[in-house]
C-alpha cells in the first residue's frame, strides 16, 4: 500500500532524542529557546517564535494575544482543518466563515470583507494545502490577523515574504504529516516582542519570565513544546531545505503525469504558482471532475494499493457546526463544490517517480 504521508526520519533524530534523554532535562531545558530561535532565523531578522504544543495551541494563543475575547467574531475559512474554526470558539467567540477563492482555495478576500461587521475582531486566514493566502488584501480590513500557517512551511507570498513573517501571529505546524515535524508540535511567530512575551507566558501556565515556578500573574495553560519534541525540531530543521524540494520535485511528477488526465477528464490539479508567490508544497490534493463519486474513488483506489482521503470536508457542514449555528448547504458554494470533489493523494518526501506512476495510474483507471 502506498501511504498517505511518511515523516523523513533518521540516526540524527534517534540521537538528538538520546542525547535529551541522557541530559535529564526532558523539558522548559536549553532546546526550546535553541529550536525557537533557529526557526525565527529562517523567516528573516526580526521575527520571534515560541513553541508550543501543537498547531492548534499556537492558534489558540494567537487569538489571545490578537485580543479576541467573549461575543467577538472572526472571519475564517469554512475549507481548513477543524482546528482553524474551534480555537474561536475557546475564547467563546463566534467563527464567521466566509467563502473562498476558486483558485487558490484560501479565503476569498473580497467575501471576508462582506462578512465583516462592528463584533468582528480578527481575521484567521488559512494557506490551505501550503498555499499563500492573499494576505496583503486582508491586510486591507484594518483588522488584527492571526495566520494558520499550520499547513505552509516554505510557502512566500507574491511580494516576496515568506508565508509567517508580515509580523502578524502566523502558527506553523509538526504533526507527522506535515513538512518537518517533532511528533507533535507547533510554533507561533511574530514581528512583536509584547506578543512573544504575551505567549511564552500562557503557555508557560501563566508564568512571567521573572517569576518563581509557583508564581503567576495571568491566566495560562500547559502548551508547551518538551526538550526531546524540540531536539527533533533542530534535527529536521536541518533537513527541512531538502525536504521541501523534495515535495516540490514529487509535485512536478505527479503534475506531468496527470497532463493526459487533466486533458480528457478535466481534473483539476492544485494549483500552479502565480509570479512570486510558492506553494509550500504539504500534500497533493486533486478534484475530481463531475460525475465521480469520490468516496467510491477512495475504496477504488485501496483496493489497488493506493492510500487517499477525501480532504478536505466543509467545517460548516460538519454536524457540531450544524447542530451549533444552524449551518446548512448552498451557504458557500465555492467551498461545498471543492470540498465534494476533493482527493488527497500520496505525498511525501521519499516517494519515488515510480510510485508516483502507479498512483497516477491507479486514478486513471477509476476515473477514465
Ligand atoms: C490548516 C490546519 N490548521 C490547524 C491544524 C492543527 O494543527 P495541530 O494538529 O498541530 O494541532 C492543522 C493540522 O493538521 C491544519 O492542517
């Protein structure tokens, strides 16, 4: 069977790991500041990172720190993972979703400009599948912003910055999957030291840096990242240039190999960077064309060797989103229409051309 994912894991990993084991400092030790800081490095000069547990706590304190508070909303995408929607609800907020753009499948800027109202606090706009979100045109709202980056390590917008440094919370992340990870993990980064101070405190239990361990001055939380998560980190960040054009190389076979599919089915792949602006590249999804049922494409696909998933389904139809906010179909068509048809394929680092082939072949055979 060809997997899904599989994380670019070696010697350095088991011995960075070892080596924490061995130092009985297993966490708030020296790797976390060091795995923090080189992170910071790679998204330019003045920019801060704090580790944390996961993607989703880093989101949740970017909103903190964003100031989004009880009754508040914040515009987002309904086509995200689950998480980008429920951190709004921890602050007993509201998520207004708005639809989202054909091509890149990000937040439409010019739908989150009409959801907008006197509650809205924030924007969380989302680079799905490793895309820039047009987050200059968001910018425009006047409104703080807190940016899921989980899925867009390596990615840069069309002026040139990387995806993560425009100054806003931006919150990677390192779940197995995605483009480097620490088992789980994530990390929030920042042009402001206030926000930096802000974060390691929450998620630090409410702790100041001055502060004795028992001693705490706000609310906080345990969403800190360990010495032997973070030891990985450094390890993988090592790796994290060859692993991306790594993706990206896998990404132009399956591009090539899809062409005759494209032409005769009208599948349509994800899609090319426009100008300046990359993908960092976290999986291949492909939609589709009508008259596919994509979950009878999925077992298809199993039973010829291939992994896939449908991915990813609207949060808004979602039956606790139902059930909460009375969502229902036809609200976002764009969404709806993508998240029917959409297909995750194979995707990691090490595959090899001729896995690609046999995805690529394996899809043809159900579909044509
Ligand atoms: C778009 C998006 N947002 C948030 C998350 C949450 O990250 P984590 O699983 O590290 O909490 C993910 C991870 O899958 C994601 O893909």
């Amino acid at each position: 069977m060809i997997p899904l994912a599989k994380p670019v894991l070696g010697a350095e990993e088991e011995a960075a790991v070892v080596e924490v084991l061995r130092s009985g400092q297993l966490s708030l030790g020296p790797r976390v500041p060091e795995f923090e800081r080189r992170f910071a490095e790679r998204l330019g000069s003045g920019v801060h990172a704090s580790a944390v547990s996961s993607g989703t706590t880093g989101l949740h304190l970017g909103l903190r720190a964003a100031g989004v508070s009880d009754g508040d909303e914040v515009v987002t995408s309904p086509f995200s993972f689950v998480a980008s929607a429920n951190v709004v609800l921890y602050e007993r907020a509201r998520p207004v979703f708005a639809d989202i753009d054909p091509r890149t499948l990000n937040l439409d800027p010019e739908a989150a400009r009409a959801a907008v109202t006197e509650r809205t606090s924030a924007i969380l706009p989302v680079h799905i599948f490793g895309y820039p979100a047009d987050t200059p045109a968001l910018e425009r709202l006047g409104l703080p912003i807190v940016e899921d980056a989980c899925e867009a390590l390596g990615a840069t917008h069309a002026d040139g910055t990387p995806v993560g440094s425009r100054g806003h919370a931006a919150v990677f992340a390192f779940y197995a999957n995605k483009q480097m990870t620490t088992g789980e993990g994530g990390m929030l980064v920042t042009r402001d030291p206030a926000v930096k101070v802000r974060v390691d405190a929450e998620r630090n239990q409410g702790r100041a840096p001055d502060m004795d361990w028992l001693d705490h001055d706000r609310l906080g939380f345990n969403y800190r990242l360990d010495d032997i998560a973070c030891a990985i980190g450094l390890t993988q960040l090592d790796r994290l240039e060859g692993m991306l054009a790594d993706r990206t190389r896998v990404a132009g076979w399956y591009d090539e190999a899809f062409a005759a599919l494209v032409a005769s089915r009208g599948l349509r792949l994800p899609c090319p960077d426009v100008g300046q602006e990359r993908r960092g590249w976290f999986v291949y999804v492909v939609q589709l064309p009508d008259g596919v049922d994509r979950d009878e494409a999925v077992v298809a696909l199993r039973a010829r060797g291939v992994q896939s998933k449908p991915y990813l389904p609207a949060i808004h139809l979602m039956s606790f989103y139902r059930e909460r906010f009375g969502h229902r179909e036809g609200e976002f068509p764009v969404c709806e229409d993508v998240a029917r048809r959409s297909l995750a394929l194979p995707f990691f680092p090490e595959m090899t051309v001729g896995q690609v082939a046999e995805v690529v072949e394996a899809l043809t055979s159900v579909i044509d």
